[in-house]
C-alpha cells in the first residue's frame, strides 16, 4: 500500500516527467556511493532495487561499483584525467548493428547524442564495447531517460545496451594520469577550443511551436565553460532550467516536501514486481541542441570523441564483387593492426551519404576502381579538411594537384618497387601493378614523407603521401596492389607468385609503415594467454594403462616436475588456476576436451603407426611444445609414444637459438622416441632431422594427386617451397642415457597461414589455379598425424638396412643436386655438393681437390647467396 501511495504521489508531483523522478533520485543518492544502471530488465545487477520501469528497460539502484585496473582500457587523450566533484563516471555498453538493421526514431521523438552529453574519458574493444566517460548529474540522467525511451543515439552503427555509474578508486586515476601524462608529452599541445554551454530555455518544450526557431534547431549561444558539453546554466535542485509543474498543494508545504524525500528513499527499496510503467510526454524532456565539436591537434587528428576506433572501408557500389574486395582488405588490415584495438567496417555507398561518419572514423579506406560519385568525393575531401585520414588501394580518388593516369603496359604486372619510408630509408620489393600510376598537374599540394616509385626507366610514381589542410589531414595513395595476396585470381604465372611471395614480408613492411604514418598502432599483438594440457590418447587400448602409470608416478600433489617445468594433473580446470610457465595444469578428462584447432578423431583416423605418436599432451597456446615433455622423457614406457602438439606456442625455438614464429595455422609438435645406441641410427644420429624433414614433404606428396606440390628438403634441417621460401623446420635434442638416446625431435611447419610469408595451402591454391585441379586444402591435424606415421616407418627401413634405404627418397626432394657454393664466405673456394656422408653430414667436392664434409652444428645454409657459412658464436 505504501509502494502505491509513494507512485500516485510521483504521478501527481511530476505528472508524465520521469526524467524529473531520475535526477532527483540519482541527486539524492549520489553521496552513498550506490551505483544507477540502465538496461534491460533482464539484466539488472543482483540484488538491485527498481525505481523505475518504461518498455522492458529499467532504471535501479544497487551497491557500488568499482573500476580498479584500466589496463586493458585505451585512454583518450584528455588533459588532465580528473573527475569533476560533482560529476559521475559511468560505463556504457554497446552492440554493433549494421546501419541498414538500424531501427531509427520518429520524427516526433527527440534523439539524444551521447557525445553532446558526457566526456569520454576511455574505450575497451571488444563484445560489447564499452566506453567510460563523466558527466554532470543533469547529463547523466538524460542520457539514462533516452536510453530507457531508446532515443539515445551512439554513432556508426553503436547500440547502447546499459549504462551504469562506477567509481575510479582514487589510486587509479592517479595511475592514469601518470599515464596520460606521458602520452601527452609526446605530442604537441592542444589548441584551446571553447567549450559549449546551452542557454537556459525560458519555457518547457511543450511550448515550443513547430516554427520557432528552438524547434528546428537554431544554434545556440556558445561560451566557454563545462568542459563536459552542454548543462544548462542556473539549474536548480531538482532539474536542468525552469520547467512547467502541475503547481499542488504537495509543491510548496513542509509536510509534503519531508513525504517528497521519504517517498525517494521509499523508491529506492521498492521490489521490481511493484514498479508500474509510467506514461511519457517526449515533448516535456529536458533536452538541447548543441553544435558538434571538433577536437583536434596540430599536425595529428585524436579521437576525443568517446565513439568506436573505427577504420571504415569503402569498397565501391552494393555488389558480390564488391563484397570480396571488402574481405580481401580487411583481411590484409588485420593481420597489420591490432583487431583488439580497432574495428573494420564496411562503408556502404548510402551510409556514406547519409550516417555522421566522419566524426567517428580514424581511418578511411578507398579501395575500389569505380568512379566515386561527386556528392561523395565531396564527403571525403571534407573529412580530409576536418583532419581525416585516407588510404587509397589502387582507387580512383585523389586530390591535391595529382592525377591518375592509365599505362597499359603496367596492367596486372610485377614490377619492381622502391619505397621511401618516413625516416628516408628504402625497401625494395615485387609488386602487382593496378595499371594506373600518379602524375602532377600543373599545381599540386607539397609531397609527404613517404613515395614510392617503380625501378624501371620512367620511374613511375606508384605511391604519393599527400597532406591536406590545416588540421592535419593526409591521405596516402597507391597505384600498386597492397591489399592482394600473390594468391589472387589477378595473378597470371608461377613466375608472378613466386617473385611476390619472395617479396610478401616486405608487402606487410610497407602497409605498416603507411598505416604507422597515418597514426594507427600497428605494434604487436598482446602475448595471448597460457591454456592448460590435455592428456589425449590415440588408441583406447593405451588410455588405462596410461592413467595406472600416471597414478605411480605423480606426487603427493598431483605433480611431475621437471628442472623447468611442473605438470600438474587434475581431472578438469577452472579459470582462477594460474598458468605459468613453470607451471602447467594438464587436465586427464577426456571428456571435456574441445578445440577448433585440433581434432582427435581425424588425428586418430590418419595417425597408423605400432607406438609413436598414441599419447597426446594438447594446448591451445604454450610456451613451446620442446619443453613439455622434459619431466616425461625418461620414465614413460616407449609404447605409449608421447607427443606435444600446440595450436599456438609465444616462445618456439629454432635452431641455434632462433627464434621461431609460431602463430595459428602452424603444425607444431614435439615427438619423443627412443633409439637404441648400438644400431644403424644410433649410430647416425644426425640423420633424425633429415629423417624428419623428408617425413613432413613425403606426408603430403604421398597423398593421392598431391605428388607435384613442389615441397622440398633443404639441408640440414629445413622444409622449403622449391628452393624460394623457408615454410618449416625441425630441430632436435637428443640425451644418451645408458644405451638409448632419448631424442625430442621438435617440428613446425605452415599449413594454413598464408601471411606473412608461405604455406601450404598456398602453394595447393597456385596448382589448382595454374593445373585448373581441386586439390583441397589440409589441415594441420592431419598431416601431423601422417608425418609421425611417415618417420615410423622412415626409422624402421633405416634401422633394417642402413641409410641407403632412405637417401633415395631423401635426395628426391632435397634442392641441392647439382648446387655449386662457396664455402665460408663469397671469396671462399668454390664447391660442387655431393650428398650426404654416412653419418648425415654434408658432403661437397672441391674443384680439383678432395671431398670436405660440413657439419651441421657448424655451418648454416644461406639459400639466398648460395654460401655456407660458419655460424658465429
């Protein structure tokens, strides 16, 4: 009953104004340091109390709400990072919806723009994306009613889903402003920009007539002021400017106004259940129309704005066609920034035209052929002048003095490219040529840092860096095919893809350099986190004894330890379990294993072997598959054939110390076997990684009609494509215990990741392309599963009948017959190579001289300059 009279009592005092009702609410209570949340009514906090209702979003009170570490927040470059006493920071949580699934408002109704009523203050990425900022406590329950009325606007395809107020514990806005400090000391200062205050309005909107000038938006009178946009001057205790009330008995008494704050606090503790909808009049808000801002620094555009980081990508006209251009841009911006920290958006010709992008946007991208229409161009050249930011990928847009200009001969052709980078170093590189190439007119803007031009007798210009304006807008423009792989349909020989796959890394060096320049972060990405083991058996027969042995042999905490590492085992894994890497968890429920990366049916299905390769120990990111089987090398029994697989390792090793890069689509495994000391490969040891190089090539020419993919050996331990790129490589440990060497035989090899050099389903895509086949793609899975099937058989011919079982096969797919080299240096005498020795070393012939074996632990193959020279130590 209480509950009810406490409604009618709102709905007399404020009548259809529950706008009036959450201020005074959020007002009142601010100083208890509660939290106010506006969401959904299925997703109010635990234990929040209602105070208001309206069309399945509600507005409720609940306990604080704390922000402690902003980390993994990216700060906006705001001075100084304070929150003003009397304003509130909040969250907002957003969605994207493309622009076209948009349900927009009425006419009728009165949209809010979050930017005209908060300061952002910083962003985290991600699904939803979430912005903090602070606003005044008028702004702030504005921002709440349009939410929960769904009149409040987010730019770019961004829908609020929940705001909620937070505090920034003391300590961490002191880390942050150290932070932003920092930053700011990198960069020039800001020029002073007013900010805008709105005048009071003289009467509630109810009154504004259709033609007077507030209606449709007349600018207001700007002066210097909040630093947090529009609040109005003046504002009394329970609203922003006068306002018409339903003038009651309640308005101007004692008692009334003491049942006013009771009935406030009531509120506050009412159950959901009981809160009923309350009418509204969109005519009766408070709410004011603000110019945009646009906050910029001299020389670099920085994005104050609190919208999305975005780099939108206009592709050309609604079309299939259009539609794979689209994939094929954001594919190759993707692998040179950050995902994390921006979004890639497909521009549509109409969203262009019609949604407020450009104050929403870090960086446009203009990758199309076609004519761009005038109203358009227009469009961009103003987002230029604002301080935007261009990239042009073999496109028809250009401004500031320069032309586009047809040259026939250059048409889908590899030419030769020299770079000039911001510091004027150069790159050299092959690249696909769109046809077109830049050539001034007779006035033209002065040139950028970066240029590109083409090694041939014109010199034709290919890129040019443009500056534009007095707000730093730039564009860089290219005539040359930086967004296409050297897969691509465009790409007409094999001559063609292999000059550009020689030259991809150095494709991916230019894009970066043109997106640092254009003030993207292209730094690498965040080490990904450590997952647990999981304790994987190929055959069911193994999988008791295995756990039987297991039983034995872990300590009294669950433990096998190691000199570097401790596994744990444990029947499943919960999240709050660290993972080091000294300390990893291995889970043995079977059951509970699930990976896209990695899947145990089709590596049992292929995997044939009598004993390697049956006990799997499987993560999803490890440090490196070498180290896992330290602690378990000598005492798990031979037949159970371990080995380490990883879908992704953060510190892989090659050889000689090497770094080796191990990102998804890598096959990356560490197998262990045994080899008795008194037998044919005891006694040759060096040949295991020559044994495990031909296993990798023979596992996937072997296959039925997959016997011409040019996959070769290159001595001593590489995997190549022909004798061009490096795409794996082996490295091997081996420990003589007694009268068996323990040997770790580590393996990676690119299956799938085309970027940012070679893989294997690149070079099955070019013979499809070039024999007109269907060869299909494989998987990682598989072919490791066929490469231990491989080296067990490898093995047993050489234990059964010496190396010359195997150096058939081995000499098939190797790339040196016939190679001549200098040995040492490229004044070094002059060498023919034989083979291998009978130990597994190489063996070269001197020109008139005698036969000189190489070790492999003391010379490395240089394939680009054909030299073997002595690694240095």
């Amino acid at each position: 009953m209480l509950i009810t009279l406490c409604y009618l009592y709102l709905w007399a005092r404020w009548g259809r104004r529950p706008a009036e009702l959450v201020r005074a609410t959020v007002r009142r209570l601010r100083a208890s340091r509660c939290s106010f949340t506006f969401c959904g009514a299925a997703a109010q906090p635990p234990g929040a109390r209602v105070c208001l209702s309206r069309g399945g979003r509600v507005f409720c009170v609940s306990d604080s709400q704390s922000i402690e570490d902003l980390n993994k927040w990216a700060l906006f470059l705001v001075s100084p990072f304070i929150l003003e006493a009397e304003h509130i920071a909040f969250v907002t949580e957003s969605i994207w919806v493309q622009s076209e699934n948009l349900q927009r408002s009425s006419s009728s109704e009165t949209i809010v723009k979050w930017s005209d009523c908060c300061l952002p203050l910083a962003c985290r990425p991600g699904d939803p994306y979430r912005l903090i900022a602070e606003a005044s406590v008028d702004n702030f329950s504005k921002l709440g009613v349009a939410f929960m009325e769904d009149r409040l606007h987010m730019d770019n395809g961004l829908v609020p889903q929940k705001i909620v107020s937070v505090h920034l514990q003391d300590s961490t806005l002191k880390e942050v402003k150290d932070q932003v400090s920092n930053k700011q000391a990198q960069i020039l200062e800001p020029k002073p920009e007013p900010s805008l205050e709105i005048k009071p309005e003289q009467d509630g909107m109810e009154h504004v007539g259709r033609d007077d000038p507030k209606a449709l938006g007349e600018e207001p009178t700007q002066r210097r002021g909040s630093a947090s946009g529009s609040e109005p001057a003046g504002d009394s205790d329970r609203g922003g400017g006068p306002v018409e009330h339903y003038h009651l008995h309640l308005s101007s008494c004692h008692e009334c106004l003491e049942l006013e704050n009771s009935t406030i606090e009531s509120v506050k503790f009412a159950s959901a259940e009981n809160i009923p909808d309350l009418p509204y009049d969109y005519s009766s808000s408070l709410e004011s129309v603000a110019d945009e801002t646009s906050p910029e620094r001299e020389g670099r555009r920085v994005n104050l704005t609190g919208k999305a980081p975005n780099i939108l990508l206009y592709v050309g006209s609604d079309s299939q066609e259009a539609l794979g251009r689209f994939h094929e841009v954001r594919s190759v911006l993707a692998d040179c920034v950050d995902i994390d920290s921006y979004i890639l958006y497909h521009l549509l010709e109409d969203s262009a035209l019609r949604d407020p992008w450009t104050d929403n946007c870090l960086l446009l991208v203009i990758a199309t052929r076609e004519s761009i229409p005038e109203d358009l161009y227009q469009k961009f050249m103003a987002y230029l002048s604002q301080g935007g930011k261009v990239l042009g990928l073999s496109s028809s847009f250009t401004f500031g003095g320069f032309q586009v200009t047809s040259k026939g001969a250059l048409q889908k052709t590899v030419q030769n490219l020299v770079f000039s980078k911001a510091d004027q170093s150069k790159v050299k590189l092959s690249v696909l040529s769109s046809g077109c190439m830049y050539q001034e007119g007779p006035v033209r803007l002065s040139p950028g840092r970066l240029q590109g031009h083409l090694e041939n007798e014109d010199k034709d210009r290919m890129i040019v860096h443009v500056p534009f304006g007095t707000r730093g807008g730039e564009a860089v423009l290219c005539q040359v095919h930086l967004e296409l792989p050297p897969s691509s349909n465009i790409v007409q020989t094999p001559e063609d893809f292999n000059l550009l796959k020689s030259s991809n890394f150095r494709r991916y060096e230019v894009l970066r350099e043109i997106l640092t320049t254009l003030g993207l972060s292209c730094d690498m990405k965040q080490v990904p986190a450590l997952t647990p083991l999981y304790l994987l058996s190929a055959a069911e027969e193994i999988r008791d004894p295995l756990m039987q042995w297991l039983g034995k042999h872990v300590d009294s905490e669950g433990e096998i330890k190691s000199g570097q590492l401790s596994l744990r085992f444990v029947s499943s894994y919960v999240s709050e379990v660290e993972i080091t890497p000294s300390c990893i968890p291995v889970v043995t429920n079977m059951e509970a294993f699930s990976s896209e990366h990695f899947n145990l049916e089709i590596y049992r299905q292929n995997l044939q072997t009598k004993q390697l390769g049956k006990v799997i120990l499987f993560a999803e990111v490890t440090p490196t598959t070498m180290r896992l089987l330290d602690g378990l090398m000598f005492q798990t029994p031979q037949e159970m054939g371990l080995i380490a697989i990883a879908a992704r390792q953060t510190e892989g090793k090659g050889r000689g110390g090497n770094v080796w890069l191990s990102p998804v689509g890598c096959a990356l495994s560490t197998l262990l076997i045994s080899i008795p000391l008194r037998s044919q490969l005891g006694q040759r040891i060096p040949f295991v990684q020559h044994l495990m190089s031909v296993a990798v090539v023979e596992a996937v020419r072997s296959i039925p009609e997959y016997q011409d993919i040019n996959l070769r050996v290159k001595w001593p331990n590489d995997i190549y494509y022909s004798d061009l790129m490096k795409i794996g490589g082996v490295l091997v440990n081996s420990t003589l215990m007694g009268e068996t060497f323990y040997i770790l035989i580590g393996c990676g090899f690119n299956v799938t990741n085309s970027n940012p050099t070679i893989c294997i389903n690149d070079l099955i895509t070019e013979y499809n392309k070039q024999h007109k086949a269907e060869l299909k793609p494989l998987r990682a899975d598989y072919l490791i599963a066929r490469v231990v099937t491989v080296l067990e058989k490898l093995i047993k011919e050489f234990q059964d009948k010496g190396p010359n079982s195997v150096l058939p096969l081995y000499y098939r797919y190797w790339v040196h017959s016939g190679q001549q080299v200098h040995l040492g240096s490229a004044e070094g005498p002059k060498v023919s190579i034989v083979g291998l020795d009978d130990s597994g070393f190489l063996q070269v012939h001197q020109e008139g001289g005698e036969v000189v074996t190489v070790h492999p632990d003391g010379n490395s193959f240089d394939m680009l300059r054909n030299l073997i020279l002595p690694k240095r130590r």
